[in-house]
C-alpha cells in the first residue's frame, strides 16, 4: 500500500507542476484591448451638430408648450409653479416657453394626464410611453450640458434618435421634423466620410511599407479629421471647409438648421 502511494507522488507533483505551468501561460497571456467606439466628427463638427440639435428640440418644446396652452389644457397652477422654481434658481425671465430644454420637459411631464399625445392607439400606452420618452430625453437634455466635442457616434445617435421619439409624441410639424432629418443627414455624411477614409487607411497598410505608401498614408490622415481637432490653422481650415460643404441654411424659428444632405433615417 505505502508502495503504490509513494509511486503516486512523483505522477501527483507533476500534475501539480503541469497545472502551475499553464496557470502561468494563462496569467502572463496577453490582455484584451477594449475595442474603441468610432469617433467620426471633429469637435468643430459636434459644436454645430449640438447647437443645432438643442436648438431644434427647444423649438420644438416650445411650439408644443405653446398650442397645448392656446388649446386651454395647460394649468395655470403647474405653470405658475414651474416659473417660481425658474426664479428662485436666479434665471432670466423668458419670452413664451423658452426655458432649458430640462425645464420644458418638466412642464410637459406636469401635464402628461393633460396634454395631448400622439403615435400610440390608447391612452395608457400614450401615457407610458410619454412617460418613458421623457425620462430619456431628460437624460439626454443633463448630458448635453457637458460640452466635450469628442462624443462617439453611437452617442449622437442615440440622442437623436431619443428626439425622433420625442417629435414623433409631441406630433411636430413637418418643418421641425424636416430640421430633425437634416441633422441626421449630417451625422451620416461624417461617418460615411469616416468609413472612407478608415477603408483607405486599412488599403494602404495591407499594401506593404514603402515611401510612396508612407507618403499616402499621411496625406489619408490630413484628411480623415484625426481626434487631434483645432491643432493648427490648416486643420481649422480643413474643419471650416468641412463643415461648410454640409452648412447651415437660416430656416427661421421653425425649422432653421442644416442644409440637408439625406433624409432617409440611418440609424
């Protein structure tokens, strides 16, 4: 018995050994890398697409604020109580309902029994999805405060999509629909911008290490808006010429936003 015991030793350190081996490769394997999210506009281009979307979404909340209030079903007592708040907090008087876009969907959640939606068959499933809506799109509204200009494209377009749903509730007219999609346009046009450079970068690289390849992949970079944003006046110029081949069209208080490239949603 001791016998067969002490033959097992050498076959159980060995195993012991085996399995410190692996846990070793195991422990000292390379790590993953997180795959990074897609940055395609540059901080000159988030500025504009920013502006413009707070600008339509405030339009919009206030065209709806203002025909629920001329319809007579918004409560004088809930306005009342949504500006006292305005000016306790030391904020400028506003003309209509032109307060931040967080203050407006306040007032809209005050009145979700009251108001009149749209886009669902019944009343509670309205009332829920409002609700739902709201809540994202206050979140939205928090994020838009932090002013960054490095957000990655997944986050822009969740945060129109989030105002698509918002017009779509609030029933907006075809013109704050229209400035909507043409934000949409814009965001497209930089990724499909960025797909194209990103695709000639990786044919450049698959293709060998020569000068003149070298000499290519710089000039792909000049031009594909690297994240190194407003280093110099020759890449502000190129952020400037950029932007303008998108460009702004002066559309009025309903619809003022970008001059459109593509309506169709991409998202």
């Amino acid at each position: 018995m001791h016998g067969d015991m002490s033959s097992m030793k050498p076959s159980n350190r060995k195993s012991h050994e085996t399995t410190g081996t692996t846990t070793n490769t195991s422990s000292t394997s390379r790590p993953r890398t997180p795959r990074s999210l897609a940055i395609s506009l540059t901080p000159r281009e988030q500025a504009l697409l920013y502006c413009e979307l707070e600008y339509t979404i405030s339009n919009a909340l206030n065209a709806y604020l203002t025909t629920e209030f001329t319809a007579g079903r918004l409560s004088p007592s809930k306005l009342k109580r949504i500006a006292d708040q305005w000016q306790s907090r030391g904020r400028p008087k506003v003309t209509g309902f032109r307060y931040d876009i967080e203050t407006q969907l306040d007032l809209v959640r005050l009145h979700v029994h009251d108001f009149k939606f749209y886009s669902s068959p019944t009343h509670s499933a309205i009332t829920s999805s409002v609700v739902g809506i709201l809540d994202m799109m206050t979140a939205d509204a928090r994020a838009l405060r932090i002013r960054t200009y490095c957000q990655p494209d997944t986050v822009i377009a969740k945060q129109v999509l989030d105002a698509q749903n918002l017009f779509n509730v609030l029933g907006c007219e075809d013109g704050l629909q229209m400035a909507l999609a043409e934000i949409t346009g814009f965001l497209r046009a930089g990724i499909e911008r960025e797909r194209h450079h990103s695709a000639a970068r990786d044919r450049l690289l698959s293709g060998g290490g020569g000068g003149v390849g070298r000499d290519s992949l710089r000039h792909a970079k000049s031009h594909s808006g690297e994240r190194g944003g407003m280093g110099s006046s020759s890449s502000a110029g190129r952020d400037l010429r950029r932007v303008s081949s998108f460009g702004f069209a002066g559309k009025g208080d309903a619809g003022g936003g970008f001059v459109k490239e593509e309506e169709d949603d991409v998202f």
